[in-house]
C-alpha cells in the first residue's frame, strides 16, 4: 500500500491526458501537451476537465500509446542489458579467453570478474523485470485495440477506458521520468502531433534515464524555448 501511494504522489494529481489537437484551448496555456507523468491517478472527469468527448478520445488514446512506448523501451533495455551480461559470462567462460585473460589480469581478477557478472545478473533481477515491462507492454497495446474498435465513444466509455489505464498503472514499477519523456516524444511523433510540443531532454539526462529515476524532472517543450527567444523576458530597471 505504501508503495502505491509513493507512487500515485510521483505520477502527480493532475490529469495525464494530452490534449493532441495542436489548437487545443486550455485557459492557462492554449496548445500545450500534458507533460505529466503517464498513468496519472487522477479521477477527474472529460466533462471536469473541460473537454470534449473528441478530445477526451484523443486524451485517452495518447496517454496509452505514451505508455506501451515507455514500457517497450524499459523492456528493450532490461533485455539487452541481460543479453550483454550473458555473453561476458559465457565468454569468459572459453578456454581461449580464460587462458588470455588469466595471463594479462591474474587468476584471482580474472574470477572476481566472472563472479561479478554473474552477480549482478542475479541480483538486478533483469529477466523479471523485462518480463513484466513486456507484460505492461502488451496489455496497454491490447486497450490500444480496444479503443480503437470503437470509431464514436460517448463520456462513460472513455471514463471505462482512462479506469481500465489507471488499474494497469497500479501495477506498474518505479517511474523513470526521463524515459516516460523520451516516450512522451515519441508518442507526439507516432500520432503525428505538432512538433512544437516535442520536449527539450539534455543528453546526460537521456544517458542515466534507466538508471535513475529522475522525480520532479519537467522539461521544457520546444515551443516553449523558441517563444522565450522571441519574447526574452525584459530586465529591471534600477
């Protein structure tokens, strides 16, 4: 229970669900894509959040997308990480290298290595963990389908769908924000959106997204940056 809780806080109470349209009408900031963190909790309703059912759709539709994207790329690297472990153990263990190896580093190196390979396989967990990232994967591909079988939907089915997401959120892992942007991203280009709405994630970042969780990280969407350009802000007078 505490887990969940820990993690309902980091996804955040505001809704997840972008607005696609690119002219879309928010009364804060008209245009913008949610950027929250997929899977929110939030119980909010279409007709709560002033949308229409179209946009509602569209809503529903990209969070989904958003997350069987993220969980592609969780499941991808968890695998290819094990994969990469696997060949050092089973290199090590030829004759050809252990006896090359033994002659440049020593015996006891050599074993410390092998162990440690072995060893951090194990004790990462990495085939459970692509296995349940391939499991989400699939299950939010399978809702995908469902929802696109139905071509109208009214308020109540799109509710179904957002409640279907969200039970499926609460069996998700830690969130790793700044891979759930780089789906984000990715998703606005599948769906063919404004690539304005494309968010700006620095390359270190991009490399340490599946090691740390980043929380709290927001960066900013592109048209953001080019209109703070257009626009820089005027200095005080003293």
């Amino acid at each position: 229970m505490a887990d969940d809780a820990r993690r309902t806080e980091e996804r955040g109470a505001s809704t997840s669900g972008a607005i696609p349209a690119a002219d879309a009408t928010a009364e804060t900031d008209p245009g913008r894509l949610s950027t929250a963190p997929s899977g929110t909790t939030s119980s909010t309703t279409a007709a709560e959040e002033g949308l229409t059912a179209v946009e509602a759709r569209e809503a529903i539709e990209f969070d989904v997308l958003r997350n069987a994207l993220l969980h592609t790329m969780r499941q991808r690297w968890f695998d290819a990480l094990h994969r990469w472990l696997m060949f050092l153990i089973v290199l090590s263990g030829t004759a050809g290298v252990a006896t090359l190896s033994v002659d440049l580093v020593g015996p006891a190196v050599f074993a410390a290595a092998t162990s440690l390979f072995a060893t951090l396989d194990l004790v990462l967990d990495l085939r459970p963990k692509a296995r349940l990232h391939d499991d989400l994967r699939r299950r939010y591909y399978l809702l995908m389908a469902e929802i696109a079988a139905v071509p109208t939907a009214d308020a109540a089915t799109v509710a179904g769908w957002r409640a279907a997401m969200l039970r499926l959120t609460a069996e998700e892992p830690d969130l790793y924000r700044v891979v759930d942007c780089v789906a984000y991203n990715a998703t606005v280009r599948s769906l063919g959106r404004d690539p304005g709405h494309l968010l700006v994630i620095p390359w270190w970042r991009r490399q340490l997204g599946h090691l740390w969780t980043f929380p709290g990280f927001d960066p900013p969407q592109r048209r953001e940056l080019e209109q703070d350009k257009e626009n820089p802000p005027a200095s005080a007078d003293h």
